[in-house]
C-alpha cells in the first residue's frame, strides 16, 4: 500500500525548543541601542517583553524546555503531519522524492500559532492583560488572537493597509477569537498620524504597523509587544516544525537532500530549516533554502547592515539582511513576506554560506500553487507558494539531470482565507513586480550610521 502521511502520536511532540545559536558558525552581532548604539540589554527591551522571552532571545543553551501549559495547548494539533506529495511527483515526472510538512492544521490555518501560544503563555504568567502587534497577510494576526483568546489576554492587531482590505476573511477570523484589527497606517498613533500626514494614501508597511504596536504597548503598562518573526525567541517556538520533520522523515526511510521554506521575516523557513543545520555542520550535504518574493527581496537584493526593526526607529537595531526600514511594498504583492529586513539568524547563516537564497516573481508562484493544488488537492497560501515554486523547480531539475533527490518543504498555511489572491489571478489582475534596484539604494541609502 501506498503511503502517503507519516504522523506521530501526540505524547512524541518535541518537549523542548532547539536554539541555533551555539551551533552558528560565527558569533551573531549584538542588537544596538535605538538611541546610543551601544549594545542593547535586558533593561533595554523590558518596556515592551516579559523577561522569560528576553531571556530566551540572548540564550546560549542549546536547548530550551517548553513549558507544560504551552504543550498542552500544542496538543491540540501538533505533531503535524509530514506527506509524500506522490501525485505531484507523477504529475512533474520527476525521480525526486517530495515531502512536505503540513502547518495548515493548525487553529489559525498556519505556523504562526507554534510561536503565539509561547508568547501568550509567558506574557499571561507575567501579568500583561494586552498584547499589541503587526500583521501583513494576517496570518501572525490570527495566530496571536487565537492565542490570547485560549490564554485570556486583549489582543490589538494593526495590519498592514493594503492587506487589510486585499484579506477581509483574516481580519474577520481576528474578530471571531476577540481581537481588536485596524489598518495602518492609522490615526490611533503618533507614527500612523506621521505617515498619512505625509502620504494619505500610503498603503502601509510591516515597518510601519511595528511601529504603531511598539508605540502602543509602550505608552501602557499593562500592554506588550508580539512579534510573529524576526527575533531570535520566536524563531526558537518554530523548531517543533525541523525536529517533528526529521523524526517522520524517519518513518519514511528518507533523508532530505534539499530543505526548502518561504521567507519573509525568517520564521518559517528557521522553524523547519535549524535542527538540520548541526547535521549539515557534522557534513551531511544538505542545501537549505530560503524563498523570497522577488517584490520583497531582502536576501537576494538587500545590505547586510545594522537597521531599525520598524520604519520611525524605535525599536532597537539588528545586524541583518535590510531593504531598508523606509522600504515600502508594492500593493500588488498578493502574498505577505513583506517585511523589509530578515531575521538576524537566518542573514547571518545566509552570509556565511549556509543557507541558499532565491526569489520568485509571484505569478510563478500562484503557477506552482496550482500545479500542486490539481496533484495534491491542497489549495496553499500565497506565502507557501514562493516554497512549493522552489521545490518544483528542484524536482524538474532532478529530472533534467536523471537524478534521485530527497526534497523537504514547509508547506506553512493554506489558502482558503486568500481566495480573493487566486481570484485576481483568475481574473487576470495580478501582474509581476520586480523591486527596482534604485528604490533598494534609495532606502539603503537611509540606514542609520552605527559607530
């Protein structure tokens, strides 16, 4: 018989996060103070983080316990399921074999829930009754309204305008788990009245959401900050992904050649990608790559710098991989990944050759989304897309070159909250946009200067 799902019980959940940080091949860059750029401490982020997030954020162990409240609650879907996408190998013709882990199960439809359900738990065990955050597709807005909904905390969501009206069903899920979603730029900070005073119809940013939550949660004390990517403490929650993904890869018979994951913030791609990074280091030759759109190309396009986390310079600055923070994307771009600059784990394992990165302009992407979807029947996420383009492109390559790879992707959300994207792709209303070159110096050219 034909195996197509390999699952593991629930009592077989990883019980502890897997941090990459021992494992770097270089010591990662210290964030800076907005203000004095000296090195930024605990004091620094304490306004906005519990201390159990900051802790985990500069911890050097390699692995880290995950409290038993938050497994419980990751019970509830996690172990996720790993396929053998069998159909879409026939369909392509290739001797590649594809597998791929499946986030859609979760409450909120994606990966992002592995993360919110952490934050939520140590922000509640903290005292915090609020929990402000950005959102651009909506899929981290829904995860941390679900998550504050089990944990019973205020959620206020500011979504990136443009994706606010392109994705009403993500702010309507938002609304059903209790949460609170306005666009941003808005009227309700200092940074959203600075940006619609000087450009009314700006269709916003992750930059400039991050700012208005940052603004918000410091100006009460019973309020934080969430952040769905980027930090080193939210890319940890996501290693449930890689170490489930390798022990069903077990269960297989297989090991990956290729581990491929979309990227926007890091998240994603981290979460599945950093527990093989100690195998790839003990010299198993596997490529990992990270997938970005060719309209948001921080990896492939941008400086690898010290920047600001959001676009008014508030939060403190990280040595990563930029567009820099006054980058603003296309409203074309159907899919999230929008963020200007790229987790500081992720852009230092992209410098030093370990990981691989490469964009795709996204009607390839909604392409390959549909040859998967008519194989495999699953209808993913615009954000998935860019991940399912890589791995089919490496499994026509594998073809062309007659011969057998192992390839792993996440398949990180579905997309049945984004049939208005597949619906303007129908209907022909999508069109290719490729970040020009002048609008990347132009916003390079406004990096902070760091001592």
């Amino acid at each position: 018989m034909t195996q197509y799902r390999y699952t593991l019980p629930e009592r077989e959940i990883p019980k502890t996060w897997y941090n990459v940080i021992p494992d770097l091949p270089a010591p990662l860059p210290p964030p800076l103070h907005p203000g004095t750029g000296a090195p930024a401490g605990p004091e620094d982020l304490a306004p906005i983080f519990p201390m159990a997030l900051i802790e985990q954020e500069v911890s050097s162990a390699r692995n880290i316990a995950i409290p038993e409240p938050v497994l419980d609650v990751l019970r509830m879907w996690r172990p996720t399921p790993l396929y053998r996408a069998l159909r879409l190998e026939q369909a392509l013709g290739t001797p590649a074999k594809i597998f791929y882990k499946y986030e859609g199960v979760s409450p909120a439809g994606s990966h992002k829930p592995n993360t919110a359900v952490a934050q939520a738990y140590y922000n509640k065990a903290a005292g915090i009754k609020r929990l402000c955050t950005e959102t651009g597709a909506g899929q981290w807005g829904s995860a941390l309204s679900y998550a504050c909904n089990v944990f019973g905390i205020e959620c206020m969501v500011y979504m990136v305008k443009c994706s606010y009206y392109q994705k009403p069903h993500r702010r309507t899920i938002m609304q059903c788990w209790g949460a609170n979603c306005i666009p941003s730029p808005s009227d309700k900070t200092a940074a959203g009245r600075e940006m619609l005073a000087a450009d009314p119809e700006c269709p916003g940013s992750l930059g400039i959401a991050i700012s208005e939550a940052v603004e918000d949660a410091a100006s009460r004390q019973d309020t934080n900050y969430s952040l769905g990517s980027v930090l080193n403490h939210v890319l940890l929650h996501q290693t449930v992904i890689g170490q489930e993904a390798i022990d069903q890869l077990k269960l297989a018979g297989a090991s990956p050649d290729i581990v491929i994951g979309c990227c926007g913030g890091g998240s994603n791609f981290g979460g599945l990608a950093f527990p093989f990074v100690p195998l790839k280091a003990a010299g198993k030759d596997i490529r990992l790559i990270a997938v970005e759109p060719a309209a948001c190309p921080t990896m492939t396009k941008g400086l690898y710098a010290y920047d600001f986390g959001d676009k008014s310079g508030m939060t403190p600055l990280l040595k990563m991989e930029t567009l820099g923070h006054d980058f603003i994307p296309p409203g074309i771009h159907a899919g999230g990944l929008r963020y200007h600059g790229m987790s500081p784990l992720v852009s230092l394992l992209h410098q030093e050759g370990v990981v691989k990165a490469v964009s795709y302009p996204q009607l390839q992407c909604f392409e390959a989304a549909l040859t998967f979807a008519r194989a495999e029947g699953l209808v993913v996420a615009p954000e998935t897309s860019h991940a399912v383009c890589s791995a089919i492109d490496e499994a026509l390559k594998a073809k062309e070159e007659g011969k057998e790879r192992t390839i792993l992707f996440n398949l990180s959300g579905h997309g049945f909250f984004d049939m208005a994207a597949y619906e303007k792709y129908f209907a022909g209303e999508l069109t290719d946009y490729e970040y020009p070159e002048e609008k990347v110096h132009e916003a390079l050219a406004h990096l902070p200067q760091v001592p």
